[in-house]
C-alpha cells in the first residue's frame, strides 16, 4: 500500500526515507526495461557519470537548454510506457490531489521555453564499488541558474527511484546517516556538483542499505549522502526512473529531472 503522507513526510524532511516493495507488477517492470533497451533516445551519459538515460537532466545546464531536451526527449519517455499504466505519474497524480487538500499546488516546473518531464530513466555503468558513486542531490539545486524556478528548492530535494530492473545480487541503494553542509562540500570539491564523496570521507559515517528489487520505489532526502552498491552476479544493470521534487514555497512543489 502506497501512502502519500509518508511520502509527504519524506518532502517535508521529517524522515529520510521511504521504500515501498512491489508498488507495480514484474510484467509492467520488464515491459519498461524493454521498451529502454531498445528506445531510439537511448544516449550515453558524457557528463563524468558511467550510465546511459533516456530523457533530460537539469544537471550541468541552463533553464533554455534543459527544457528545450525535455521537449525533445517527451515522445521517447512517452514510449517508455507504452499503454502501460504509468506507476510514476500514478504517484504525481495521487501526491497532488492529497497536496491539493492541504492548499499545496503540486506541478512540473516550467518556464517561457517548455515544462519538465515526469520522469528520465537512467541505467548505471559504473565499475568499481559503486554503479552510482556518493552523493548528495542538493549541490546542483543550490547551484542551479538563476533562470530555473527550481532554484527555489534550496532546502529539502526529494528523490523518487522506480525501479524497473535489477541485479540479483548487489545495487542496493545506500544512504548515509550524514547530511553535508556547504563547508563539507568545499572541502570535497562537490559544491556545484554533490557528486561525488570519497570513501576515506565516509568510511566513518553509518548507512544503510535498502536492497530494492523490480516493481520497488524509494523516495529519499536528497539532501543526505546516497549511492548504489554495484551488482555482483547476473547481467540485469540496475534501471531507474527517477525524480527530484520539492517546495518552492509553502504553497508550491516543484517536480522535474
């Protein structure tokens, strides 16, 4: 049972974390790592993090160039899906109508150019301990152009990860009891980026391990440390879709990639 005040409480940082397990069926998981693998807007990722994606990312970019992406990647994300009940927008679309009762405007975040996606879907390549090294999701809201509206979203970023595919053994999704401060990203040289923390920084610092599988979803403070643990066995890679979300102001939550 999916619960959106859990996930309200996750926004507002009153927990760290939530893992739901088998929000939607193994045929809607495989159908969407098969729609990924063989999408025409399959890339590869050039931005220092090993992966490929379908879809756009604020990341590193400016509000003209970001939504004109996410204008150009909405058929393929459309294609992901197919006639498939969306479990991301089914989350949107039950997350606004409960915000909307308390007098919270739920949206994508827009501009003059276009508006964000619902979801991008990224499958991690990294080699080593990590497929998807430490850190944290707030450096790059901080740090993001003036003419992002998302800017605004400067204290709790919350990160939604649908899971659609995953290793047997290995992929978990890490999370560190340590939520960074701007001196710590300085000192990690991650303060525009949040990626990525060094293990000598860590080795100190309590985690936990969720260990997701196919249909899973976890929503997680972005603003702690978090990685995922790389596979050991099998060939599946670990697929995500994922979101970002947060207030803007009391009254609005912004959603985007």
């Amino acid at each position: 049972m999916i619960s959106t005040a859990d996930i309200i409480s996750v926004l507002k940082g009153e927990i760290a974390g939530l893992h739901i397990k088998n929000a939607y069926s193994n045929e809607v998981s495989e159908e969407i790592a098969q729609n990924f693998s063989r999408s025409p807007g399959l890339n590869d990722r050039r931005d220092g993090v090993p992966g490929q994606y379908v879809g756009a990312s604020h990341y590193r970019k400016d509000a003209v160039n970001y939504f004109a992406d996410s204008k150009d990647a909405r058929p393929f994300i459309d294609m992901l899906f197919g006639d498939l009940v969306d479990p991301v927008r089914g989350i949107f679309d039950a997350l606004k109508r409960d915000l909307q009762h308390q007098g919270i405007e739920l949206r994508l975040a827009q501009s003059e150019h276009d508006q964000a996606n619902i979801c991008r879907a990224i499958r991690w390549c990294g080699s080593g301990p990590y497929a998807l090294a430490p850190h944290d999701d707030v450096a790059q809201v901080l740090c993001a152009e003036s003419d992002f509206e998302l800017s605004a979203v400067a204290d709790i970023v919350c990160g939604a990860q649908f899971l659609p595919s995953m290793a047997k053994e290995g992929g978990d999704l890490r999370l560190w009891s340590h939520r960074p401060t701007a001196a710590d990203r300085k000192a990690q040289e991650v303060e525009t980026t949040g990626h990525s923390y060094s293990t000598t920084y860590l080795e100190t610092v309590p985690y936990q391990d969720l260990q997701l599988r196919a249909g899973d979803i976890a929503l997680i403070d972005g603003g702690f440390i978090l990685g995922a643990t790389s596979k050991s066995s099998g060939e599946k890679h670990r697929l995500v879709l994922n979101s970002v979300f947060g207030f803007a102001r009391p009254d609005l939550v912004l959603w985007w990639t």
